[in-house]
C-alpha cells in the first residue's frame, strides 16, 4: 500500500492512478486516443509508404497465414495503425477489412490468445456477452480490466511465480465483484497461464449464469466429500480457463467453509494452476468473506460509485485486515446499476483504503 504521507502521485504507466481524457481519476485510454501534434507531423510530412517486407509483422503475417488479408491490405493497416497509435486488429476494424469475429478467430488460433464468445469451438455453450474481455477486447473496459490485472500481478510480486491466489470482496451486493472476478479470470487466462475461477459464494453464485454452466456439483460438493477435488472434475472454459461453481447451496455454508477446509482444497489446486481468483459473497451478509480471505492469503477490494459508502469500505478493508489477509489494493466500479456494462466505464482506485476516512466539519 502507499505511504499516507507520501505525495499524490501523478498519472503514469508505473502510478495506479491514471489520466482519462477528461482529466479525471481513473483508467487511461491514451492508446485508443490520437496525438494531434503526431497527427499533424504526419499530415505535413506523410511517412513513406512501408514495404510488404515491413509490413509484415507478426500479426500481418497471421492474418495472411489465415488468408484473411491481401499484402496490400496489411500495408493500408499498419500506416492507419501507426498513424493512430492503435492496434494492428482496431486498425483493420475501422478500415471495414476485417470483423471483430475475425480478429478473435485469428488471435485464438495463431497465439492462442482467448477472446471466442464460447466455450470451445462447436460449442453451444455461451460466455456473458457482459465480460467485455472475451467478447470486445479492443474496448475500453477490457483494457481497463488488463490494467487492473498488471496491478495485481505487480502488488503480488513473486507470488506468481509459484500460485497466484487472491478473493474480491465487496460489502454490499450489486457492487461488480462477480462480474470483475469472471473478467479478471479471463484476463489471465489470456496470458496462457492456467487460471481456475471459484464461486465461493455458496449463498446466492452467479459464475454458472455467467459461464453457462450447470451447478448441480461444484464447491461445495468438494467441500463435502461428495465430489472428488479435482480440475478434471471443474467445468473447461478453454485450454487456459477452468471454473467450479458454487454447488448446491449448502445449510451452513460458513461451516462448511471454515478453515482448513478451503485451504487444503486450494492446495490441491495450485500444482495444476498458476491463478485462482475466488468469488465471494458480499461481507454484510455473512462472516463468509472473512473465512475465505486468509485462506486466499491476497484479496482485492471491490466498491461502486453512488453505491458503497466509505464507512462501508473501510469496515471491509479493517475487516480483511483482522482476518490477516493481504489487501492488493482496491477496484472503483463507475457503473451505474441501471445502465448495461457494454456502455459503461470501470476506474480503479488502488492502495488507498488504508487512509483514514475524513473529519466530518
């Protein structure tokens, strides 16, 4: 966490605070924005057509492996590309050359980067069109979600060298965190590391809903002896991406929960994974979350604007605090409850929660 004392930071690459073209706090979107002064260099002295040769990039090169570009419709790309800072797949979006379909087609074959809207290839089952990260990510919300994530794999340090485990938590319901966890668990796994996602809130789950999968078995069958504690058994998103929901909702699940009854199941789990991200039930509902963390070891704080009140934030936080568990920072969701995430914004605030709540005059 940063030092109170320490001077406010100013918007960077390496600050957890960012810029937005509005001059607010929150994330950044300099790489979907245009230079004016490097628009106008460009326009005065237009950069020499680039050679097939230097055109072909890695990604160009895939796309012609695919045959889905001409070699002079790579070399159109990558002058808009360059002349707009943007990527190689939005700049061929914007000419009209490619769909977004064949964008994540080509980036889940060639690199095996995974953004498909299903499960598998002749899948019928169907990812949210809500976790922007695997259905648009060239948005602005999933580079947000791409920035929180290198905050977190920052904050934890080498612990992502062996398991990386971290919980969201969030005091009240219809905060995010559900959604944030599916979407932080995708992320990850689009760095080709394996990545298990766990709905611990065996209280009221939604990452079945999410990922379009049955609950009749999950964690709580595990918990109980009643399924073997296997990934072989989770349910496969991708060659990357592993969930297990919730299970059937059990009489006492802050019973069933209680250590070491969820540490030793992660335990299990961390020699076959490299990222276990775990969803849990809101922390003014129950004592769950509070269970959970310490076994998790690392949590990540959730709130939304309009919404959590810094009273309650600050109880969470001192709450993860007495449960020794290590806060990596927290995640300040803007969108409004009402409006659809396809047109929202999501900001985060990180390493402040430990300053004390201001004096009321």
């Amino acid at each position: 966490m940063s030092d109170s004392n320490a001077p406010p930071r100013k918007g960077g690459s390496a600050s957890p605070f960012f810029d937005d073209a509005e001059g607010q706090t929150g994330f950044g979107l300099s790489q979907f924005e245009d230079s004016s002064q490097a628009l106008d260099l460009d326009l005065r002295h237009p950069a020499p057509l680039p050679t097939t040769e230097d055109a072909m990039g890695r990604m160009g090169q895939a796309f012609l492996n695919a045959r889905k570009l001409t070699e002079e419709e790579v070399v159109r790309i990558v002058q808009l590309q360059r002349k707009k800072r943007i990527r190689f797949g939005e700049a061929a979006i914007q000419l009209g050359l490619l769909t977004e379909e064949d964008v994540h087609d080509v980036l889940a074959q060639q690199f095996n980067y995974q953004t498909s809207a299903k499960h598998g290839q002749g899948s019928r089952k169907k990812i949210s069109s809500r976790l922007l990260i695997s259905h648009s990510p060239y948005s602005a919300e999933a580079e947000a979600i791409r920035r929180f994530r290198a905050e977190i794999r920052l904050r934890a340090g080498d612990q992502d060298q062996t398991c990386l485990v971290f919980a969201l938590v969030s005091p009240n319901t219809l905060e995010g965190k559900s959604h944030l966890a599916a979407s932080l668990a995708l992320a990850f796994a689009q760095l080709n590391l394996k990545t298990l996602l766990i709905d611990a809130n065996l209280r009221k789950p939604i990452q079945h809903q999410l990922f379009d999968l049955s609950n009749k078995t999950g964690l709580s069958t595990m918990l109980a002896g009643r399924t073997l504690p296997t990934l072989d058994l989770s349910d496969t998103i991708n060659s990357h991406l592993n969930v297990i929901t919730s299970g059937p909702k059990p009489p006492n699940p802050s019973e069933i929960l209680t250590a070491p009854n969820l540490s030793e199941l992660l335990d299990k789990f961390k020699t076959d994974a490299k990222v276990i991200v775990i969803d849990t039930p809101p922390t003014r509902v129950g004592a769950d979350a509070q269970i959970i963390a310490p076994q998790a070891g690392n949590v990540v704080l959730v709130c939304r604007k309009d919404s959590t009140t810094a009273d309650d934030l600050h109880k969470t936080y001192h709450d993860m605090e007495t449960a020794s568990a290590r806060v990596l920072g927290s995640f300040f969701n803007t969108v409004p409850q009402k409006i659809a995430p396809v047109t929202s914004r999501l900001r985060q605030l990180l390493g402040r929660v430990n300053e004390p709540p201001q004096e009321k005059g």
